[in-house]
C-alpha cells in the first residue's frame, strides 16, 4: 500500500466536493419533489391515536418478554419517537408511519392466534429484542438465506450500517430496510451466511450502548437461529468500518474475519479531515488524552495478528488517510494491512472490490476457529482484556499500553515479561493442548491437572516482582474487568437512575441533580432510544444494586443511598465541605461526580455513580459521533452557580478531572 502525497489529498477533496455538490443538487430536485412538511392535525391526532391503542394492545403481553413481543413492538415504538423528535415529513416518512401502524397490529394479531410466521421466513425480516441495559426495545435486520434449513449451523455476518443524522425516525427507515413482509418470500438471497444488521441505538460509531446493542443482538440472532458461533464475521461501510475496526480490533476473539469498508481509526487526524462543519479536535486536557486509548482503534492494531482484516478504501475518498493511518500502525506491530484500493471511486462502495473482499472473507471463514497456542495480544483497559484463553485481570495503569505474548513450546507455555499487566488467567481447556508447565519471567510454575467439575482456569499474578500462582479473588478495591471505569462506561452494562426524596443540603446541589438528571433522561430518550430507568431512593431494593449499576443524583442530604456508600468512596462530603483530589471545596456550591465499585452486598460486579449521565452532551450528540469520548473521566469535582438557569444546553463548570489509580484512589500518577 502507498502512502498519498499531497496532489492525491487535494485530487480526493475536489472529487469529494464534486461529489457533495452533486448529492446536494439531487437531493434539492429529490426534496422540490417530496419537500418536508408538518402533519395536518388529523393525522398527527389520528396517528398518535393508533400508537397509544397499539401499545395498550402490547401490553399485556410485555411481561411475557418473548422474541415475538419484540418483534411487534418495534413498530409502535419507531413511531413514538418519530412523532415526539420530528415535525417535518415527507410523504414517504408519512407511509412510513401509517406502514407502521399496519404492520405492529399485523404481528400482534398474529400472536394472538398463536402465530408467528415470520420467524419462519427466509429473506429479509426486521426484528427486535429487549435490552437488558434500559429495558428497552430495540430493532435489528436479519437477511436468511434460502439454503438455510434451520438444522445446519451458518456462518453469522454482522454487518453495521454507516452514518446518519439522527432524527425521531430513524428507527422506521431503519426498519423499513428490512421489513417486506411476514409471509415467505419468493426470491430470498443466495449466500452461505445469514446477515445481522444492528441498528446500533443510531449513531454512536458503536460505542457505550451501541457497542452493548451489537452484541445483544447477535446473541439475540443465536438464539434463533442455528448459528456457528465460531464463524462470526464483522464488517461494515464508514462509521460501519470504523465500527468494525473498533469492536473487531477490542474482541478479536469474537470474530472470524474482520471487512471495514471506508472507516476512521482515529479521534485527532480524523476530525481534522477538510470537511465542512468538522469539529476538529485539538490538543485536550490529559485525562481526556487518555481516555482516547480506550476507543481509538489504531492503538489496537496488533491485534490484527488475532482477526484477519481484509480493508476496503476508494483511491479517492476523503477519508482515505484514515487506512494509511492504519496501514502504518499495523507496519509498526510487524504486521501487513490487506487493503483493497478501488482506484477511482470516493466514499462509496465499489461492487467489484467488495466481492473480493467478500471473497477472501470467506476463506478465513472456511477455515474456521483453531485453537491457537500463539497468542499476542493489546490493550489499554481492562474493558477490552479478553482473548481467546487469556483474560487480563489487571493493569499497572490503565490508558498505558498493556502487551501479552506467549507461545506453547514442547508442553511448556512460554510468557514473554508482560507489559503493563499485575495479574492475569489462563483458561487451559482452550488451549491446544494441557501444558505441563508456565515459564515467565524466568520462573516456571508447574501446571496441575484440576478435576475435571472445576474451571480450568489458572491465574498469575505479580508479587514483589515476581510472577506465581494466585488463587486469591479480585478485590473489591481494585479496578477489575467490567469495573474498571469511566464514567460513561456504566450505561453500557443494566443501570437505574435514582432520585432522591430528601431534603438536599444544600440549594445548588438539589437544584443540579434535578436538573442533570432531567437533562441525562431527555439526551437518553433522544439519543439512546429508551426510558431512562429512574427510581426514587426509598424504593430502591437489594435486586436492583445486585443486577444494576446504581446512578445516585444528590447529596447525602436528599439521596438516602448516597449516605450509605459514603464511607466507602474516597472522598470526605460533609453539609459544609467536600474533601475530594488533596482539595477541599465549599459543599455549599461544589458536587463531585464520580463513578466507583458499589459497595453494597451482593453489588459486587456493579457501578455506583454519583451525579453524573454520559459525560458528553447533546452538543456532540448531535453533531460527530467521533465526538462521543469520556470528558471526565472517572471523577470531576463541579462549581455550583445557585443562580444559574437549568436548560437543556448548559455547560457544567469543571474545576478539576481526572481518573482514579488501579486502586480507586488518587495518586501523582493518576491523570487529571
């Protein structure tokens, strides 16, 4: 692959702009044609009816929690949002709607008698499923080719979907991609996989919820359908390919094979592509800095040498950049990128090229899982530290580079010194065959043989400086995998919201958390397509923090379950002070906003979060999802202004920022 000059640069940009002006010319004689307008009053009234009726007919049968249920749900629900977020349509959204109106009563009709047809069905079929993160319904695309007997297992091809503005109906055209009907078709497609289309919760570049609705899905597709798990592909167009990069390059282990067609790689370079209305991001503070190891994907490149990645790039797209970016983190990692170059086309895909790939997808995929005794693997937080027979259970430092090599050799696994990693397990039943002994480090730890009842899962962990077998359990003061931060990572797992009925200690305080968490429901329900789940205080039980991440708004004053994991969290609040990051602040106008281990029994595995939705707001939201990266961290300590007006687009006053060290602490080393 050749690195672009500038002439190349400046030729992709003016056949991007040539492009653009084209596209905008059409869509001016598409929109003089269909031009978006307001619902008349009769049919808004007339729609908004035949929701409300549709969801008192669904009802009843929610708490069955069947695929079915959410297969007729997704319809009134895309309409719900389309009507609440939009106010102008065209006369194709406006069948949209009333096609969708049709279509849930068609499903919920036929469930009642006991009918499921489309289940059934070759071809393309929308469906949905029930996320455990907010409880809400969410649509997904499958394509079902007619070779498929519902007996032989299939290769499984998640295909994401590339960028959109996210508007009230993204969800009916989503859906209606994929919607022809329940009835059998007479032409499904030829091919040897079904494909998964997620939708993503729209536009997010697959981060946070979107990462967790990709996998969702797929376990949703599973338990449908006969799929071979271990031929799994991921593959995708723009944000599609930078999502494809993102998860496939962080879960190497969970694909067979790896298609980005046209994606970004990076946060920096990429918003600095000379596009109009680009943000670009320039130097950030440290701890956001940091924070861009999490997601940015070119520092995952070596884990290349996991997944094969077969790239696709226009020789003249405007993102061209982002590959040879690509190409030359894989060139540092001794690796080789397969890039697919379509020498005169720009930020489309060309037929030709992606049969080739899809041709050299296939042969990784015929191939198949095997079991690996090599295995090299990176990453930057415990979030992303699973891979094959290794799981990384802790860090030196987290947002530092972690690597981990080893290699079987005569019976012996060999591990070069890890980087950057205190602790770490090794599942010897996936290995391909049972060592006799662990050489690291210079030591060798001689294996036994575990019965076979037992997990054959052997951890090592660092002590003194030297590596040994370790059978104690995590910690609950440490980071560990799913418990590792920031902030914004606890609404990608189940969480609740709770509000808190007591009298705040403080008027500032009250009045932020009241309306942070009105603003974190309003950016949730527009932007994550859900109900934030919200409680009060008082009726919050041991069920809820044992199976969710709990996000308290308040003070110890009005939020009774702030007051008891108080002691557990490294700060000191008091009514006229708060003790937090070796400072001490006015309780009367600051309010920390952190993320930590819930210390509450049986919350073992779950967050506790004070004062704080994603951390990004709807500024970004509604602009770049590139721009969806932690601002905070896992703590900020926030100025309070009592005279402030709430609305919806306020900026929080951030005094300090950071991360917390690997052991829930603040150090010199922890970045702020």
């Amino acid at each position: 692959m050749k690195t672009s000059d500038e002439g190349l640069t400046v030729t992709r940009l003016r056949f991007f702009l040539v492009m653009l002006c084209a596209s905008l010319i059409w869509s001016r004689a598409s929109a003089m044609a269909q031009a978006p307008a307001p619902l008349t009053d009769a049919q808004r009234v007339a729609l908004e009816r035949k929701a409300k009726e549709q969801r008192s007919h669904l009802e009843p049968l929610s708490k069955q929690s069947s695929s079915e249920w959410s297969d007729a749900a997704i319809f009134s629900k895309g309409l719900d949002w389309a009507l609440r977020y939009d106010r102008d349509f065209t006369a194709a959204d406006v069948e949209q709607m009333e096609r969708a109106v049709r279509r849930g009563q068609q499903r919920l009709d036929a469930i009642n008698q006991g009918r499921h047809p489309w289940t059934i069905r070759h071809g393309k079929i929308a469906l949905g499923y029930r996320s455990v993160v907010d409880g809400s319904v969410q649509p997904y695309g499958v394509v079902v080719p007619k070779s498929y007997d519902g007996k032989t297992p299939i290769r499984l091809d998640v295909v994401l979907h590339g960028s959109s503005r996210p508007v009230g109906i993204s969800e009916l055209r989503f859906i209606a991609r994929f919607d022809e009907g329940d009835d059998e078709t007479a032409s499904p497609p030829d091919q040897p996989f079904i494909e998964l289309h997620p939708l993503g919760r729209v536009e997010n570049c697959y981060r946070w919820s979107g990462e967790t609705d990709v996998f969702e899905a797929i376990e949703d597709v599973c338990r449908r359908y006969q799929i071979d798990r271990t031929r799994i592909v991921l593959r995708g167009m723009s944000m599609g390919a930078s999502g494809t990069w993102h998860l496939g390059l962080k879960h190497p282990d969970r694909f067979i094979a790896l298609g980005p067609y046209c994606g970004y790689v990076d946060t920096h370079k990429f918003s600095q592509t000379p596009i109009p209305g680009f943000v670009v991001v320039g130097p950030l503070p440290e701890h956001q800095e940091q924070g861009l190891h999490m997601l940015d994907s070119v520092d995952y490149a070596a884990n290349a040498g996991v997944v094969p990645a077969i790239a696709c790039i226009g020789g003249k797209d405007v993102f061209f950049q982002a590959h040879v970016i690509m190409h030359e983190a894989m060139a540092r990692e001794g690796l080789t990128m397969t890039n697919l170059i379509s020498p005169d086309t720009g930020h489309v895909i060309d037929p030709v090229t992606q049969t080739e790939q899809l041709r050299q997808i296939a042969e990784h995929a015929a191939v198949g899982y095997q079991a690996r005794g090599k295995l090299r693997f990176v990453t930057w937080t415990l979030k992303y530290g699973r891979c094959h027979w290794l799981q990384i259970l802790g860090l030196k430092q987290h947002y530092a580079r972690a690597e981990f090599s080893a290699r079987m050799e005569n019976d012996v696994l060999i591990i070069d010194e890890p980087l950057n990693i205190s602790k770490f397990a090794i599942d010897v039943a996936k290995l391909p065959a049972f060592p006799k002994s662990v050489r690291i480090g210079g030591i060798e730890l001689p294996v036994k043989l575990l019965p076979s009842n037992q997990p054959q899962s052997m951890v090592i962990a660092s002590r003194d400086g030297r590596w040994q077998w370790d059978e104690s359990p995590l910690s609950r003061t440490v980071k560990r995998p799913g418990v590792q931060g920031p902030i914004d990572d606890a609404f990608a797992t189940p969480f609740l919201c709770v509000r808190g009925t007591g009298q705040a200690w403080n008027q500032a305080a009250g009045s932020y958390a009241d309306a942070s968490l009105k603003r974190f429901a309003d950016e949730w329900h527009h932007y994550f397509r859900g109900e934030l789940p919200i409680k009060n205080d008082i009726d919050v039980t041991a069920e809820d923090w044992e199976s969710k991440n709990l996000i308290l708004f308040g003070d110890p004053g009005s939020n009774s379950l702030i007051t008891r994991v108080l002691s557990d969290l490294p700060l000191k609040w008091t009514r006229e002070s708060l003790q937090f990051a070796g400072m001490t602040y006015p309780a009367s106008d600051h309010l920390p906003a952190l993320i930590a281990p819930n210390p509450l029994p049986g919350a073992d595995n779950r967050y506790v979060v004070l004062n704080s939705g994603h951390t990004f707001r709807e500024s970004d939201l509604a602009k770049f999802n590139y721009l969806l990266f932690p601002r905070w961290g896992d703590w900020a300590v926030l100025k309070l202004d009592s005279t402030q007006s709430f609305d919806r687009g306020w900026d929080d006053n951030v005094v300090k920022a950071g991360y917390f060290d690997e052991s829930w602490g603040i150090s010199a080393k922890s970045p702020q």
